[in-house]
C-alpha cells in the first residue's frame, strides 16, 4: 500500500507582522507577475534615465572644458610674443609699413607662428646632457597659422643655414655669438626650454626678428607616435627608398606606419651634395599629408591633441601649453592649407670645410618674409 505523502501537499505558511498569525502565502497570478514585471522595467528605465544624465552632464563637462582651453589658449599665445613687427630695416618706415617693388606691406599682428622641429636623439628630451651634446635640429618648419584668412602658411629652413647663433663652452659658459649652422643652436641648450629659446631667437633674428609665439621640438621617437596618432600618414615615393628594413620602388603609393615614417623623414645620403636639401622635400610632402590627416582625425575627436600632448611628454619640449595646444588645433580643421603654402628658404649650398653649408639668398628671404607674414595695403 502507497503512503500518501503529506510532506509534498504541504503549504509554506508565513507570520505576519501586521496581525501576529500565521497565513498562507496568496496565489500569485498572471497580474501579479505582470505587476511585478511592469515594476522592473520602471526600475530599469529609471537607472536608464539617472545614466544618461551622467553622460549629458560628463559630455557638457568636457565641451565647456574644450570650449575654455580654447579660449584661454588664444589669449595666452598672443601674449607669448611681443606685438612689435619685423624690423625691416631701410625698407620700413616710421609707420611700420615696408616699401618693395613698388607696393607697401603691413605686417599681419593676427598671425600666429610656431616654430616646429624634430631633433636628432632617441632620448627623453628631459636627459640633459653636456653643453653642445643636448642633440641637434634636423628638421626646421616655422607655422603660420592665419586666423583671419583661415589659412597655414609654411617655412621650411635648411638645417645647414649659417647664420648668427648663441655659442656655449662645454662647461655652459657664454662665449658669444658665432656663425654656425642653426641646427646646431638647439645643442647649446639643456635640450629642453633653454635649447627651444636658443632656436627660437635664432630663428627669430634670421627672419629680421620676427615674433613667434611659441616652439615644440620633438625626439625620433615621436614620429613613430604622431604618425600613428592619425592612423598612418600617405605619400607617394619620389625615388626608391628602403623604410624600415622593406624595399619601396619609385612611384608608389605607401600609407607609413610609425617606423616607415622616421625613416622616410630622416634617410639621408651623406654621398650626395645637397642631400640635405632632398630630405627636406620629402619632409615637405609629409608635413602637407600629415596636416591634412590630422584634419580630419581632429574632426573626429576635437580632444584628440590633449592625448597626444599627454603622451608625447617624454619625447617632446615645448613652450606651448595644453589650452594653446587644443585652440591651435581647433582651427586647423577649417584651415586650408596645401603644397603651394609650403615654401622653403632659398639659397645656396656650398661644400665646407667639414660639413655642408647652406646661405640663404637674402633679396629672396626678403621677398619669403613679406609674402607670408605681411599683407599688402592700399596707397
């Protein structure tokens, strides 16, 4: 004979606080768990609604913090140079203005210039070595960015240009000004602010004392990273060429990764006279591709330059602070800027007695200076 099993007929009963008795717990149906459904998707929706605004609130956080810097930025750059124009010698007059051919020319106070070069070392700009040995300047480009035009003008400058530069003992001691090449200048600093100041005053006074408002001097190892920053930067190849460790033939087209990038910036071969002045054509074709990659990577993420200045601290030495960084790079998406804005002292390269020697032609820097940095004005 089968038992009959009390246990499984057994009803759970529960106390209730309210009567002090025991009762049966209530049947649930279908509108309880339609209820209790309807409960959990009000809960879910409420958290939904308390995360989108976080979001909002975070998104809006950092527009206003975009849209600060920027100002902020502006108004720090223009007070990193001095409002006084070129001095132009016997083609200026006591207004400022500059006679040539026949026009006259006023030198543009909204430009905004910013000296760029690449040095040759591997190590943290912040290593400082002996005076002499902080690394030279390989690459030379002076920006002139136009906010009223929205136009970016560059000057490409040899290395090898001889000119008037501040000379160091090895000690660090001041000896006096001496004709050298001007990528040497950046050596007698500590290869940090003192260097970009000595670039930059030699720069400067190259270009009849030209304001600049700021500099930034990067190491061989921020190509790889600036390259990269943009997804890859393309060029087409004006001669065979090896980047790094592969074969490339004439012509083609090629999208450089980091390490193509350094090399295709800096192959140089010493066995041909004014190989210098090759490597800077090249250097010239990236510059213009590279501005127009960030361009459109700026598009994308406006906050893109505050990453890149954050991770180019180790291989970077500039005077250009993070608010200036984001106003500069604000503008460059609408700014146009293609291979007839680049433009590269001219001048002669001559054969010294150890190394070659660049001079530039100065009725033709003369001529570079009006054309880029002043506009011309009506009688």
């Amino acid at each position: 004979m089968q038992l009959y099993n009390y246990r499984k007929k057994r009803k759970r009963k529960i106390h209730s606080f309210d009567t002090g008795y025991y009762r049966y717990p209530r049947k649930r149906t279908k509108s309880y768990h339609s209820k209790r459904k309807r409960g959990a998707q009000k809960k879910f929706f409420r958290i939904l609604g308390v995360v989108a605004c976080v979001l909002v609130v975070l998104v809006a956080a950092g527009a206003g913090t975009y849209t600060y810097l920027r100002s902020a930025g502006r108004k720090s750059l223009m007070e990193a140079a001095n409002s006084q124009a070129p001095d132009m010698g016997d083609h200026q007059d006591e207004s400022g203005l500059v006679s040539r051919n026949g026009k006259k020319y006023k030198y543009n106070d909204e430009m905004i210039t910013i000296l760029c070069m690449g040095i040759d070392r591997d190590t943290a700009l912040e290593e400082e070595g002996a005076s002499g040995e902080n690394g030279q300047a390989d690459t030379i480009f002076l920006l002139a960015l136009d906010p009223s035009e929205k136009n970016i003008k560059m000057l490409g400058i040899s290395r090898d240009t001889m000119t008037a530069i501040r000379t160091y003992d090895h000690q660090g001691n001041y000896v006096g000004e001496t004709v050298n090449h001007l990528g040497l200048a950046f050596s007698y600093g500590d290869g940090q602010q003192s260097s970009g100041e000595l670039m930059t005053d030699a720069v400067s006074n190259l270009l009849y004392e030209l304001p600049i408002h700021g500099y930034a001097a990067v190491n061989m190892n921020a190509i790889e990273k600036l390259n990269d920053s943009v997804d890859g930067v393309a060029v087409t190849l004006a001669e065979d060429m090896k980047l790094a460790g592969s074969d490339f033939k004439k012509g083609e087209r090629v999208r450089l990764t980091g390490e193509q990038a350094e090399s295709y910036v800096r192959y140089r071969d010493m066995d041909k006279e004014g190989s210098n002045s090759l490597r800077m054509q090249r250097q010239k074709q990236y510059a213009l591709s590279f501005m127009n990659e960030a361009k459109s990577a700026i598009r994308r993420d406006v906050m893109l330059v505050v990453d890149l200045y954050q991770n180019l601290t180790e291989d970077m030495s500039t005077s250009i602070k993070v608010d200036e960084a984001v106003y500069l790079a604000s503008m460059l998406p609408d700014m146009s800027f293609d291979m007839e804005d680049i433009r590269m002292l001219e001048g002669d390269t001559k054969q010294g007695a150890v190394y070659e020697e660049f001079y530039a032609d100065e009725e033709a820097l003369l001529n570079t200076v009006l054309e880029i940095f002043y506009t011309e004005v009506g009688e």
